[in-house]
C-alpha cells in the first residue's frame, strides 16, 4: 500500500491486527488511533461491529505515526 511503513521485522512496534474501526465512509484506507479498537481475534471483531454506529470489524496495519504527528492505522481489509 503506498505510504504504509512495511513492519520491522526485528521489532513488534507495529502490527496486523484485528480492530472494530469508527468509519463514516468506508472508501477510507487509514484511520487516526482513536476511531480503531483493536481486538484479540477476528471472532471478537465480528461479534463487536455495529454497522447502524458505524463501527465495522476490519483486519489493519499499526500503529505508524504520520508525517503529521498522528497515530493511525491503515486498512488492509473489511471482514
């Protein structure tokens, strides 16, 4: 994905992960920490949705700080 930092290998600062994300538009391909949730296993995140708040289960890459300052994470699929 352009502007994704690949993962260190050596390190485990940032991750895949399963989340429940906040997404009022779901053409978006990265969030700010605070609309992500992140979850133990994809069955949580799935239990966890609420598609009529918005909050749909995803598989994302993060946490990544951006050029701005800000933590986010990148979508890399909705379950």
């Amino acid at each position: 994905m352009r502007g994704m930092v690949p993962p260190d290998p050596q390190t485990s600062v940032s991750n895949e992960e399963y989340a429940v994300v906040y997404a009022p538009r779901k053409k978006r391909t990265r969030f700010p920490a605070n609309c992500v949730t992140v979850k133990d296993s994809m069955e949580q995140a799935v239990a966890d949705e609420e598609p009529s708040k918005k909050r749909y289960a995803a598989r994302v890459h993060g946490p990544s700080k951006s050029s701005e300052g800000q933590y986010i994470y990148y979508l890399l699929n909705w379950l």
